[in-house]
C-alpha cells in the first residue's frame, strides 16, 4: 500500500514531485531530548536497538517532531556481524567493538550468513512495528552496512582511523577478505530483502568506509560486492517498487561505478557539486544529499540560503527532454548529537518552501 | 646551485628524468629507530622540532638510509600559529593542541603574521643547517600547512573530527573566518618565501583539511586563500626555479582548481585515479603521489606490484606530443609509525627500477 506521503518513493523513481522530499540520516538519535530519555529507559544502546518497541518509539520521535518525508528503521550498522556470532558490544565512551574479531583463515572459514528470520527476528520485528506506528503516513527506510564497511569493523574489531588490519589483509591475503565479503554480500542481500518482506518501503545501503579505499582497491573490495547486494535486492512488494539507495561517504570520484550497480538512487556527501553530479549520472539514478550537517549550527537565515543553495546546485527537477530527475534532500552524513533540535525544524521547512518555488 | 641529484626539480617542472623519483610524506618519523632515538634525546617533540640541530639530524636520517630523491625539512605543521602567540602543546597522546585558541572577534582582531626572521628563526636555521648537511645530495623541500588547516587548530584549538567549532564560524560568522584566513595567507607566504631564501628548493603546502569543506565552501575557504600563497611565493632562487606542490587530502574531486593556483604540482591521495587525474590537469601540472600507505604492510611482492600500479596508472613519462609530464612518487599520505622500515627500502627500489622499464 502507498503511503498517503509517498514524494520520497516518487524522487527516488525520478517521477514527478510537488516538491523536493528530505530526511536525515541519523534523524533519529541524541540530538532529540525524546531519544535521549527513550534511550535511558532502554538502559543501553544495543538495549534500544534489539527492542522492537524501543526501535519503534525511536523511528517515530523525529516523524512526530518534523514533517519529514521518510522514517527511517531504527537500528545499529552491525547487526549483521554480531549476528554471525562476533560478540558486538560498546565500551563506554569508545564505539563499537567485537569480542571475537575476524582475522585468521579459520575465523573466515568459521564464517556464514545468519538467518534473517531468526538471529535477526527483532530487526524485521521491529519494521512490522514501525509500519503499524505510521500507518502510511510517510516510507520506511530499511538500510544495512555494505559488505566492505561491516568488514572493517570485523576485521578491525571495532572503529580505526587507519585500517591498519583491514588494509593488510586486502594487500597480503586479499583472498581471505574476498572470502568474507562474499559471506557479507550474502548477508546484506538476506538482511534487506528481509526487511523489505517485512514492510520497508526503500533500501538504503551505508557504504560509510569505502572511501579510505585506494581508486582500484574501491572497486575490487567494496563497489563489486555493493553490486552483489543489488542484484539480488527484491525491487518490488506488493506491486509497489522497492527504490534502493547506494551511499559510499568520500566516494564523489566513483560516482558512474555506483550508479552502475543498478540502484535507484546513489547518496552523495557535501564535497560533491550535485549540478556536476547529476549530470554525469543523473539520467540512470536519483540523487540524495548532501547538505554539510554542521550547517545546521548556523543562525536561521543561513540554514536556509544553504539548503537553498544545495537545491540550486542541482538544479531545476525536469530535464531539458521535460523528464523528471530526482533528488532527495539529505545531509552528506549523519545529523550532529549537538545539533539544535528546533534548526532541524527550520531546514525541513526551507527545503519544502524553497523546493516548491523552482517547480513554478 | 643545483644538487647532484635533481630528478625530483626536474619532475616537478615536467623536464626530462632518468626515473621518477621518489619520498614520501613523514619520512622522518616515528616507524625509525633512529627517529625515536633522537626523539628521546631532545626530551619532547617540541624540542625535537624548536632545535635545528635535532631536526638536521632526523631530516638526514631516512636520506642516509634509502635511496630517497628529496629530503623534506623535519617541522611540526604548528609552527605558524605557535608563532603567532596561541601557546602550542603537545598534551600526552592527544596530538596537538592550543592553549589560546581563536574564537571571538577580540581574538581574530589581535592576530598577526609572525616575522619569520624572529619567530620562526629556528626554523630557517634548521632549513641552512640541512643544506649543509645534505652538501647537493638531494633537493630540500620546505613546507607549511595550508591557511585553511591552520584555522582548523587554531579555532578548534586542536585536533577535531567533525570542525564543528570552525564550521559553525565558517557559516555563522564568515567574515571572522576570512579575517584569519587573510592573516594566514600572508603568514604562510611569508614562511614558505623565508623558507626559499635559506634554501629549500622546492616548497609544499599541505592541506590537510580541505577536503573537510563542502563544494563551494573548498573554493571560498581554503582554495582562494592557497592561490594567494602561491601568487606571492618567491619563483626563483639563485637563478634556479623553486617548484611548488599543493596537496589537499581529500581533494580529488577539486583538482582542476588546484591546477589553477598556479602551482608546479598538484598532490593526490590514493582516492584518485592518476591516469584520469593527468588526462585533467597534466597539461598544466606534475602530479605527485598516490600510494596507500598501507601497501607498506604487505609482502615485499605486493608492495613492488602496488608500486607498479601507480606508475603504470600514471602512464608513460612523455605525452602524445613528445613533451614530458612530470610524475613525483609519494604516498597518499603520511607513512604510518608502524610500517617496517625495510619496506620503504623495497618500495623506493620497485619505484626506480620499474619507472626505469617505462623509459625504454
């Protein structure tokens, strides 16, 4: 069933929009008050993100908050390893990291895709919850971490800024890694199409560190295994289309790769002109980004010349051949913990106002 | 008076060279014993950096060891700032940091460029004393960091990940923000042309954290300020030309901009794909770079086939035209402390030996 607000869908499918739609990633989290207390009665994080009640409360705080034009699931990027059995847990004040990391040849071998529907029950749970909580009034948003970008984490045991293991690994035994990213592949394929079954209406896969990768290894390591997913992505559910949205932060100079693993929509952060990008993919894909989340710390006025200034950038939403090209409003990158609550308000409404305004 | 060696001069003014030489970014540093054991005896890293006679010895140290083509003068990226009054320290393994930093239009208002015949006095003396050291093995480099990466410090008064401080100054209050980016175009000129006249050959702007900008705010925040360094740089010395390099880590999406500071070369991370990147602005520019750093963990193999790789993606030395592009081999970024050292032995052989076989 269509949601009575389905503008994202519709950007997402380049078909024709009243206006421009916008969400946040990360537009559920620690700049809301109502996160902050929902989170404590959850006790912990990974208590918020394992309860499908808990997710749910969350998923709806920033709907019921702002006119947004899409929920999106609530819950943590590795899901998926720790469901293969690594043991992910948060160290206060640190991140996240595995108890049992992957980095001999038997821990590869070790390795196997879980089962949606039972390691991961909660996650389609708590999809099914969200779906009912918003009652068609905006799409739900599934995501996963891309093949490459949960094998950071795997690998590394936790967050890195250098990707010291991970990158050895690739350079001296690259065929263990290409080992794990095919269990990964699997994985995502299972764990999206999964929601999807569930009730999400688009998927969206986080790419958030394949942009350390060198041009060449991107391609090899994270690019090809993103395709995988893709290809295997269900593209519709009760006769509605499934939009799938790939998103690798730092990627701006693989734009025409991405585009080319049959997505719907490819992310982009803010170092990427989206005039220049739409031109070079905007007749194969929709475009979503890419304002600088730290804008939001301005005064008011300038929130709004800037989101102003990101939907100039791409311009006007029909082609010259009158076709409608599609772009989703979004930040370059998750929304700020610090992030005053109510320049959120500001920018949705800028975004709607300004966006109507070049369709006149 | 040139050195024995001058492939890298030659390379970076796109002349006619035997080879592509090669040094790589911290090659004086901490994955070298010899470095700690300098380190320790001048007590801290400050007083490893303040003392020419130190940093002569470390500057020296990776030139007596490998096969290196150019030595880069060992300084901390700080020096400026330092100078200009803002108290830097070094608080235990937190990386550097401001005991004033620049934040309010009082403080804006009091800065101003260092003389780099007072302040920074032991920095052009560490520059003389490395000339005669070096006695024309090989070329000197000096270098500052950018203006933009400059303000980063000094506003956020240290290391940050997310710039939130400056960037909110950057979109709540940009004329506080181009205030001290005006002040540090001339400072850093200032440096780099002092640098020129004690000797170093060959000068770098290093941009760390231009790549943090959004498009747009690159250009208006940290590119237009690199094209005022570069117009006022000193062009000759003795007769000689004195080449200069930009590199803005992250920057691969810009480069045709940096193409148009008017610098000698343009440097890449491993992001960016040589062989395009010449295809843009090799007609204009040599380019330098773009191993990751983490192929020094590989095998002594993987390391010569990774080497290659960047050569061959950078192509033949001469274009269709018969005249010569100019290729400087770096890697993308720092050397890691953890990188054995052996290795760089074998990447700097795999660089002359396999650039040779593209000359015959």
């Amino acid at each position: 069933m269509k949601p009575h607000n389905d503008t994202l869908l519709r950007a997402l499918l380049r078909q024709p929009t009243e206006y421009t739609p916008v969400w946040l990633m990360r537009q559920a989290g620690r700049y809301m008050a109502e996160y902050n207390a929902t989170r404590k009665r959850a006790g912990s994080f990974l208590g918020l993100a394992k309860s499908p009640a808990f997710a749910t409360e969350v998923t709806m705080q920033p709907i019921d908050r702002f006119p947004l034009d899409a929920a999106i699931l609530f819950s943590d990027i590795l899901t998926v390893p720790d469901a293969m059995g690594l043991g992910l847990y948060f160290a206060e004040g640190e991140g996240p990291k595995f108890e049992r990391p992957v980095r001999t040849e038997a821990d590869v071998a070790r390795l196997t895709a879980p089962d949606p529907g039972a390691e991961l029950r909660y996650v389609t749970d708590a999809v099914r919850e969200i779906r009912r909580a918003l009652a068609g009034r905006v799409p739900l948003i599934g995501f996963s971490g891309s093949p490459f970008t949960l094998a950071c984490y795997m690998v590394e045991g936790g967050g890195s800024d250098d990707f010291r293991l991970i990158k050895t690994m690739m350079y001296a035994r690259p065929d263990l890694l290409h080992a794990i990213l095919r269990v990964n592949a699997k994985a995502v394929a299972d764990y999206l199409n999964a929601q999807i079954e569930a009730g999400a209406q688009a998927v969206m896969i986080f790419d958030t560190w394949g942009g350390a990768l060198a041009d060449g290894a991107y391609q090899a390591f994270s690019l090809a295994y993103m395709r995988q997913v893709v290809a295997q992505l269900k593209r519709e559910r009760d006769g509605e289309r499934v939009p799938s949205i790939v998103f690798t932060k730092g990627g701006g100079l693989w734009l025409e790769g991405i585009a080319d693993t049959g997505c719907d929509a490819v992310g982009v952060d803010w170092t990427v002109n989206l005039g220049r990008a739409r031109a070079q993919i905007g007749n194969r894909c929709a475009l979503q980004g890419n304002l600088d989340p730290m804008a939001l710390f301005a005064p008011a006025d300038v929130i709004r010349s800037q989101a102003a200034q990101v939907l100039d950038a791409f311009g006007p939403p029909r082609n010259a051949d009158g076709t409608w090209a599609g772009h989703v409003f979004n930040l370059g990158h998750g929304i700020s913990q610090f992030t005053p609550p109510e320049n959120v308000a500001i920018l949705v409404d800028a975004v709607h106002s300004h966006s109507r305004t070049l369709r006149t």
